[in-house]
C-alpha cells in the first residue's frame, strides 16, 4: 500500500513539474501575436562614392519596419518584414548624396535564456540615391543589399516589446549619373543600430 501511495505521489509531481516546465518554456520563449512594429535609429561611418569626389564621415539613420514571426521556438525565432530606413546626407566639395531605402529582411534569433538573443540577419531591395552638385540635381535607384549582427532583450513583464542592438552593414550597387559624368555613384555605410519590437 505504501510502495502504491508513493508511486502516486511521484507520479503527481513528475506531470506537475512537466506541466510547469512546459508553461515556463512557453511564457519564456513564445508570444501569441506574430505581427510586429519597429523603430530604429542608426549611427556610424558612411562613405558615398560621387564618382567626381567621395563624401565620407558620420551618417545617422532613422526608419521602421513591419514584420511577422515566421517560427517560434525554444531555441530562438525565425522573421521576416518589410523595412524602410532615411540615411542623413553626406556632403563633400559642393556636392550632396541622398539616400533612403526599402528592404526585405530576414532575421534569425538564438536564445540564450528567456530575456537575451543574439541573432543575425540579411536583406535585399531598392535604394534611393539623389545627387545635388554644381550642375544641379540627379537621382537613381539602385540595387541594395544589408546585413545585420547583434543582441536582442525581452521584457519578462512587457512580453510583447522587445530591445534590438547590433551591427548594420548597407549598401548599394553603382548607378551611372549624368552629374557624375555618367559614371557610377554608390553608397556603403557601417552603422550602430539601436531599435524597438513592439508585437501586436
């Protein structure tokens, strides 16, 4: 009767403790809404390519994107949306680069435990390229490509926000402009990215 009792016993704490352990993993790693909004803001080194002279030095960044979560798991998430970014313009010797884009990125996130991730990511699309000189005005669209390294924060009591700070390169092919004497104008930055997730 004894050996029954405990039998039961242990039996009632091992599914108790798996029942908790899957909850745990659950409200740890898993977030019922799959659609988010994101700002971002972006300092660091840009060099643009004019072709007639090259502008570089410091160049911000500000834009957002909108997303979804594509798979969700213990062991990270997988995510994919559509980002728009405005870069700050670079002047040198008369001349002035514009530039903004649209991308179509993946991001793939690996937990270390419930509030940290690092992860990595990739995008493709267009970019906007204006030129301003001394013969006046010029623009383009061009191909552009970004990749993206570094660490994301949960907020174990805002389950649905999240911190997002890493490593964005970015850049576009060469465009040929008739202010650059129809030769190739390109643009790459190297940017500290500093962001917010806030899922809905």
């Amino acid at each position: 009767m004894k050996r029954l009792i405990f039998a039961a016993l242990a039996a009632a704490v091992f599914t108790g403790n798996q029942a908790n352990a899957q909850d745990f993993s659950a409200s740890a790693y898993s977030y019922p809404r799959s659609l988010y909004i994101s700002g971002r803001l972006g300092a660091g080194w840009g060099n643009g390519d004019m072709a007639v002279t090259a502008a570089r030095g410091f160049q911000g960044s500000i834009g957002g994107a909108l997303g979804t979560v594509l798979n969700e798991g213990p062991y990270g998430e997988l995510r994919a949306e559509i980002e728009f970014m405005k870069n700050q313009n670079l002047s040198d010797k008369g001349y002035t680069l514009k530039s903004s884009s649209m991308l179509f990125n993946m991001y793939a996130n690996f937990n270390i435990d419930s509030v940290y991730s690092p992860y990595i990511g990739a995008g493709f699309g267009g970019g906007f390229i204006g030129m301003n000189g001394p013969g006046g005005k010029d623009s383009a669209n061009a191909f552009a490509y970004s990749f993206m390294a570094g660490l994301s924060r949960r907020f174990p009591d805002i389950p649905s926000m999240s911190w997002d700070m890493g490593y964005r390169y970015f850049h576009t092919s060469g465009v040929s402009m008739p202010l650059a004497g129809n030769r190739n104008v390109s643009l790459s930055t190297h940017q500290l990215m500093l962001g917010i997730r806030y899922r809905f």
